[in-house]
C-alpha cells in the first residue's frame, strides 16, 4: 500500500547552491529534491556533487524526504553521481528521462541500497509507464511536465490537456503499484491563483502532492495536497456511521444522504491516517 508519509510537497533545490542548502533546513517542504541535473550548470557538476555528498553527511533536515536527482547514465557525469551516493544519508535516487525499466536496472546494479525514484518525462516513457512501475526497486515516480512538453511539442494550457494522457497512464502505473507519485512542476512561480488551481487538479486526479521550483509555493501546495478539515470530519463520520450499521447487522451506512461501504471506509481511514501524518510532522 502506498505509505502515509506526506510528500504534498517536493521541493528542487540546486545542489551547487550553499545558500539554498541551508535555507532548506527551515522551509515546510514534505521532501527535498537535491538536485544536480537541470538546476546545476555543467562546469559546476562535479563541484555540487562534492558540496551535497559533505552537507547531507552532517546537515539535519529533520523529518523532510531526502532525495537526490542524479544526472542520467548516459551523461559524463551520472556513473560518478550514483557512486557518490553510496551508503549517504539519503532516502531516495531520482533517476532523469526513464523511459524503460533497463534504464532503472542500470542505476540498481551501481547502488543497491537506496530505493530508486522515477522522472516521468518522456515520450517513451508514458508508454512504458506500467513496467517502470513494476520494477522491483522503485519507490515513486515524480512527473516531469516540462520536458514532456518539449517532446510533445504541445502548448501550454492552463486546463493541461496536453498533459493528460501521460498524467493519467503514469499515475494508474504508481496506484496499481502502491507508489507514491507526485505532479510535475508550475513555472510561473509567482501566480499564486495559477499553482492553486493546478495543484487543486492534480490533488483530484489523485496525485501524491507537487513538485516545486521556488519556497513561495510550499503554503498552496500543502494546503491543496491536505485533507481539508471537513474531508476528515466527514471520514470520520462515515466510520463512525458504518460501525454502528454493522454492529446493527447492516452492511451499509448513510451519510449525508450517501450509502457508505466498505470501499468508502477504506478511503476514509486513509484520509485519517494522511492528516494525523501530516500533524506529527508538523510537531515534529
């Protein structure tokens, strides 16, 4: 089953960046997402790689999922990345451009101790969304919109037509797995109502939570990735309801007009259990 852990939000920071390494000791991310690919500048790689090996060896980043985007095999830099990365203080790789599961049984074969996670970013890759899933060391799968796009060649919409196929093939793959996947990042990361409304789409497609480019996005993408309170006073109702209906010798319940069954109720001790995640990390 997929873990209650949150990861409403995942945050990219360059792991060239001091500066940033530090701030995101403090910001209210559910998952980091050190990243050495896209965000780091070839004549800095192997510098951010040496930075990020010593600050996750010593940093504290409490409770956050530590993840590392690792540049992809087929780049002069990716074999020396998974290497370093031995043995580190880290829950997961993040694996660029998978399009195949060979490409997830090359990265497994250099480092067989930390669960592996997906970029969903490619063409191919929606096809083969099912057998990614499936292998045997993936954790989750993180979409990768905006490289999909540019093999698409599609437009940008604010309704992500474009987008949907891939979204939904890749997120059927990580459900029937029990993996945890979350939706590809919002650009324009100073259009609060913009982020608001795609985070509320990706939420209701059934996403895990959302990548992220900038902090100022954090506070939209935990609220919409959350149980709202009247998803968990209304869980909580519909257990309540069903108990009693079987302790009656029923085996449904009615809530607010709405037959409750079993399917219904393990939704609901899911919504439970997502928002008392949520509150012990935020005590924490």
């Amino acid at each position: 089953m997929t873990t209650t852990r949150p990861y409403r939000s995942a945050l990219y920071i360059p792991g060239s960046k001091e500066r940033a390494l530090e701030k995101a000791k403090t910001l209210a991310a559910d998952a980091i997402i050190f990243d050495l690919e896209d965000a780091v500048a070839p004549d800095e790689k192997a510098a951010a790689r040496a930075l990020l090996v010593e600050t996750l060896a010593t940093a504290d980043y409490g409770n956050r999922t530590r993840i590392v985007r690792v540049n992809g095999l087929d780049t002069e830099w990716g074999a020396d990345d998974i290497a370093a990365f031995k043995g580190a203080k880290i829950d997961a790789l993040l694996i660029p451009k998978v399009s195949s599961a060979k490409d997830l049984d090359a990265v497994a074969a250099l480092i067989p101790d930390v669960p592996l996670w997906a970029m969903m970013e490619t063409a191919l890759g929606m096809l083969n969304a099912a057998q990614i899933a499936a292998h045997p060391r993936l954790a989750g799968m993180v979409m990768g919109t905006n490289d999909l796009a540019k093999e698409l060649n599609s437009r940008f919409r604010a309704d992500r037509l474009p987008m949907q196929v891939g979204l939904g093939l890749c997120l059927l793959a990580a459900k029937a797995q029990g993996l945890t996947i979350v939706d590809g990042v919002y650009n324009a990361f100073k259009d609060e109502d913009g982020l608001r409304i795609e985070c509320e789409q990706g939420r209701d497609m059934g996403f895990d939570g959302k990548t992220l480019i900038h902090p100022a996005q954090l506070d939209i993408a935990n609220q919409a990735f959350a149980p709202s309170d009247a998803e968990v006073e209304t869980a909580q109702r519909q257990i309540d309801a069903f108990n009693a209906a079987k302790a009656a010798g029923q085996g449904v319940a009615v809530v607010d007009g709405k037959i409750v069954e079993n399917l219904h109720i393990v939704t609901a001790e899911a919504t439970l259990a997502k928002a008392a995640a949520i509150k012990a990390m935020s005590q924490t």
